[in-house]
C-alpha cells in the first residue's frame, strides 16, 4: 500500500511539473510579444518627434490605440479544424496516464500477498508443494501469478523448457501491460506532426489571402496576423507531445522495474521446480481438480519415466 501511494504521487508530481513548465512558458511568451510591441510603439512615436506628453500636450497613450492582450481560448478557437484531432489527442493522453498509473501499481502486478505465500511455501529447502503455489496464484491473479503459473504447469519438464515458458510467459504479459503506453509513443510521434500540418496550410492560406487584397490594405498586418494564429497547432501540438513523451518514459521505466522484480520471484522459486524433473508431471485439470475436491493427489508420476 505503502508502494501504491508513492507511485500516485509520483505521478501527480509529474503532471504538475509538466503543467508549470508549459504555463511559465505561455506566460514568457505572452509577455515577450507585449514587450516587442511597446518597443515598436515606442520606436514609432521618438520617429515622430512624440514625446510622452504629445505635441500637442496630450498624453500619448490616448493617441495611440490599446494593445489588445493575447487571448490563448480565442487563437485555439481560431486554429481550425486540426485543433479538434489535437483536442482528442489531449484527451486521450489524460484518460491513458491515469489508467497507467492504476493499472501499473505495484499491488495489481505483484501483490504482497502473493509474495508473502510464496515465500512461506518456500521457508523450507526442497519442500515447496506446487499445487498450493498454483492455488495461491489463483487467488492473487495477476501478471507474477501469470508468469508463476505457466512455469508451475511445467513442473516436471526439462529445465530449458520450464525457462523458455517463463520467458514467453514474461513477455506476453509485458506486450500486455504495454499495450496502452504504445499509444501515448503515437501520440507523442504524431501531435507535433499534426501541429506542423496546420501550421503550414495555415501560412499557405495567409500568404494566399494577402495577395487577394485591395491595393490600399495593409498586407503586413494582415499577413503577420495570418501567421500568428497558424502558429497555434504547432503550439498544441507540442503542448500534447511533452507530456505524452514524458508519461510514456516514466511507464516504461515503471513497467521494467516491476519485471525485474518478478524475475526475482522466478529466480527464488526455479530451484523449487528443478527437483521434479523427470519425477512428475503436473496438468492444469489435475489442479484444478485436486482444487475442488480438496484431495492432496494432483500430481501423477511420469510414465515414461516408470
């Protein structure tokens, strides 16, 4: 449990430094842009022989018109139609980072309880009973009881084969929980991609629209403010990459970290399994029956080796 709590805050920590992080550097960005245009106003009043005052005595911030603040809701709203697969893309790393940091827990992949079994059935050199490290990963499931029956169904087998089961058992369990990460990979490839898409049109379609105005318009205007908000999809583009790259390096490590510690497990337990090799074999409806009926016989000798 002690483990559980730490992963979530671990998490939550995560997101909050990836929000702070693209916050300061909205922030920056905004103040930037205002600060260049107070320069250019300032630079075009001293051309005009302005002082703070005006020619004429009055102040000159009422000569000049108010710098409209930038407003991030309205250029997302001016984006275009690639901010709405940018939006999903949002929400899917959201959804996905919570079910991660759920799923990847360590009480869901190796229950304590499972552990603390195990490692009673094993106190005694030599004296582990497989039927009751099957029953006990029934009760626990979970991908270490997964792994830890396949290699218990295999009790009696050659040792190369009772190891190539826990290593295809392994790696079909970690395709499992990986399964989910590989999206937010995509998403991470992809969102910057999309972002660059709209950027790109969005200048043709600016450039494209100042050479149909009328001889007297002001193209720079036109064409700087064409450019600024075709700047956005980049800019969400990134905002969803950061943190989908991010989640999915932090789940990766996660997930790796948890099979180390089940190959742990498997290292304690396979000394346990080698000594019924060639003595006996073990099925799944013989455990299963024995489950049932409470009998104490679910192993039956190897006739070949009779």
């Amino acid at each position: 449990m002690r483990c559980s709590t730490r992963s979530v805050r671990g998490f939550a920590g995560i997101i909050f430094a990836v929000g702070l992080i693209l916050g300061l550097a909205l922030d920056l960005s905004a103040q930037g842009q205002d600060l260049t245009a107070g320069d250019v106003l300032d630079q075009a009043m001293a051309e005009a022989g302005l002082d703070e005052a005006g020619a004429d005595g009055s102040d000159a911030t009422a000569v000049a018109n108010p710098v409209e603040g930038l407003n991030l809701l309205k250029l997302v709203l001016q984006g275009g139609l690639l901010m709405i697969p940018i939006g999903i893309m949002s929400i899917v790393v959201v959804t996905l980072g919570l079910e991660r940091a759920i799923a990847l827990r360590r009480g869901r992949v190796i229950p304590a309880e499972l552990v603390r079994g195990l490692g009673d059935l094993g106190e005694i050199p030599g004296k582990m009973d497989p039927r009751k490290a099957y029953r006990l990963c029934q009760q626990f499931p979970s991908s270490a009881s997964n792994v830890i029956r396949a290699m218990l169904l295999k009790t009696g087998r050659p040792q190369s084969e009772v190891e190539h089961t826990v290593g295809e058992a392994s790696e079909r369990e970690a395709a499992r929980l990986y399964g989910n990460v590989r999206w937010l990979n995509l998403i991470a490839a992809i969102a910057p991609l999309v972002g660059l898409f709209g950027t790109v049109w969005g200048m043709i379609r600016a450039f494209f629209d100042t050479t149909q105005l009328a001889a007297g318009q002001n193209k720079a205007d036109f064409l700087a403010q064409g450019i600024y908000v075709a700047l956005v999809t980049t800019l969400g583009g990134l905002a969803v990459a950061i943190p989908a790259a991010i989640l999915s390096h932090y789940f990766e490590g996660r997930i790796q970290k948890l099979f180390y510690e089940i190959d742990e497990l498997l290292f304690n337990l396979l000394p346990q399994v080698e000594r019924f090799e060639g003595r006996m074999r073990v099925t799944r409806e013989k455990l299963s029956e024995a489950e049932d009926a409470g009998s104490e016989q679910a192993t039956a000798p190897d006739p070949a080796s009779a």
